[in-house]
C-alpha cells in the first residue's frame, strides 16, 4: 500500500483530553505480598491512592516515585519482564501484569510501594491484582483520563517482531504466537478491553515457557520463582501443567503482556493493536515510538 505525502504527515494518533473518561485511583491502599519469578525472593507492593492526573508510579522506601510510562520503560531491559528505570537509576521489574489490571479496570492514578526487586508473580496472570484492587474499591476522582485515538496505521518490526496500530472504535488487541514444533504451534487471541472482558477471558493466563528454555533462564538469574502453578510450560508434544485454564493459555497471557506495556503510554486508548511474535522489548518500543509520533510528551 503507497502512502500519500499528506498520510505520513497526519500523525498516526491524537490525544483528547476532554475526554469525559473520569480518571480512578483506588479507595484505599491495598498490600500484596508473594515470590518474584526472576527472583524467587518474597516481594511485596503495597497500592494507595493518588490524585487525579498524577498518573501510575512506583516508589521505593519513600523515594522519589518513578512514573510506570514510555520516558522511563527501558527496552533494553525488558527481557522477560518489563522494567522502569528511574532518573537515580532505582529499577522496577515484572510490572507489566500489575500495569494490565490497573488499565483494565481504568485505575489512572495510583502509587506503588514496592519491596524486593520485582513485583510479585501472584498466579502468573492479572487474576489476583483485579481482585486486591476492586475489593480496595475503585473510585473516581475527579479528572479526565485523556484518550489517545488511533487515526493511521501504524507499525513496528523488532527482530522477528511485528506491531501494528489501526483506528478503531474502543479498544482492542490481537496476539499472536508462534512456536513450531511444539504442541503450541500458532496460536492468536483477539479481545475487546473492558473490565468483564479482561477478567473471564484473559486474566487469569498464566506466562509461559518452552521446556527447553528454563534452565538457560535460570542460569541467567531469570525464572527461578516459576513453577507449574503460575507458568504454563511446553515442548515439542506436550504440557508440563496437568490443566490449562484456557487452551489458548499462552496466546491469552500475550493480550495481559501488551495491554501492560500499552498502559504505559499513560493514556486510555481507542484502537486495534495486533502483536505477532512480539515480547517486552518490542511492546516497549512501539509504545515510545507511538508516543514521540503523537507527541505524548507533557
Ligand atoms: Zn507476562
């Protein structure tokens, strides 16, 4: 498809302000504690309420909080996990599933107190974290979540990775993955975000790994908090898990993974987003080069 010249000069998207979405916090502050994957080591994130605007951050032990959005996602980084790296260089892991339940459940505003180097694993979904947060209550108040709307196609190849944005009415997302030879083999989901959507049919699916692949992972200090319960694991012929929650878990658990990586663009969002073969690193990067092309900066 040619492009004319006045095409690649609209921007692929713009941002509404005066969106009339209420932005959202949480009632009261809500603690949940568990194993880190990477880590294994008991980490803990304790959720309180922000104001208005203030958007979604992570502290550590009262220090300055560093914001869950593009400017400070490092793609590099993301490997695994998706991570935020603060001006003074304080980190923050594994935040993409904790991110999904927080946009799925429109909470614009909220302040994480992490303890221990990740965020914790929980089921190996978002199940958890949507049940802690509407049981801590979601409330408006007061501001309105601005919304970016997608207006052209837009694209991002990553190594073997293809991301693409289209206009559409609401929001939706397509995975797709792909592991030949293994009893995974292609596999897509596609979902129209809304809090009951996100909740029965996608929330409660597990991350994954190819058998093969652990303890490659585990020699580089990564997985070693997974186990049978929060991960859906695989290889040439079988599953290692004695059930599936879905039997498209692992395309399911893609769509918790990019709508956490979306979040990060700090805004709500009304289009179609497809994911082939994708992982953090290239979510990242769309979500950067979205950003800089709508010019999300304050
Ligand atoms: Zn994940």
């Amino acid at each position: 498809m040619t492009q004319t010249s006045t095409d690649t000069l609209r921007p692929i998207g713009s941002l509404c302000r005066d969106s009339g979405v209420p932005t959202r916090t949480v009632a009261k502050a809500t603690a949940i504690e568990g194993a880190g994957i990477h880590s294994g080591m008991t980490c803990r994130v304790r959720i309180q309420p922000r104001n208005a605007g203030e958007g979604i951050a992570f502290t550590r032990a009262g220090r300055n909080p560093v914001p869950a959005t593009w400017q400070f996602a490092n793609a590099e980084a993301s490997d695994r996990r998706t991570v935020i790296i603060g001006a003074d260089g304080e980190r923050f892991e594994q935040i993409e599933h904790l991110m999904a339940a927080l946009y799925a459940l429109g909470i614009s505003d909220a302040l994480v107190e992490q303890e221990g180097p990740e965020v914790p694993f929980l089921g190996g979904g978002s199940r958890e974290y949507m049940d802690a947060l509407r049981q801590a209550g979601v409330v408006e108040n007061g501001g309105q979540f601005p919304v970016l709307h997608i207006e052209q196609t837009a694209s991002l190849e990553d190594g073997g990775a293809l991301l693409t944005a289209t206009p559409h009415d609401g929001l939706f997302l397509s995975a797709f993955v792909e592991f030949p030879g293994t009893v995974v083999g292609n596999m897509g989901f596609t979902i129209g975000i809304n809090p009951e959507n996100f909740y029965d049919q996608v929330s409660q699916a597990r991350t994954f790994a190819v058998a093969r692949d652990i303890e490659a992972l585990r020699a580089r200090g990564l997985a070693r908090g997974g186990n049978l319960q929060n991960a859906v694991v695989f290889d040439e012929t079988r599953y290692h898990n004695e059930s599936l929650h879905f039997p498209d878990e692992v395309a399911r658990h893609k769509i918790i993974d990019l709508l956490g990586d979306l979040a990060l663009l700090g805004c709500g969002l009304n289009g179609h987003f497809w994911a082939w073969r994708a992982g953090h690193r290239s979510h990242v990067l769309f979500a950067q080069k979205i950003a800089r092309e709508c010019r999300l900066d304050p």
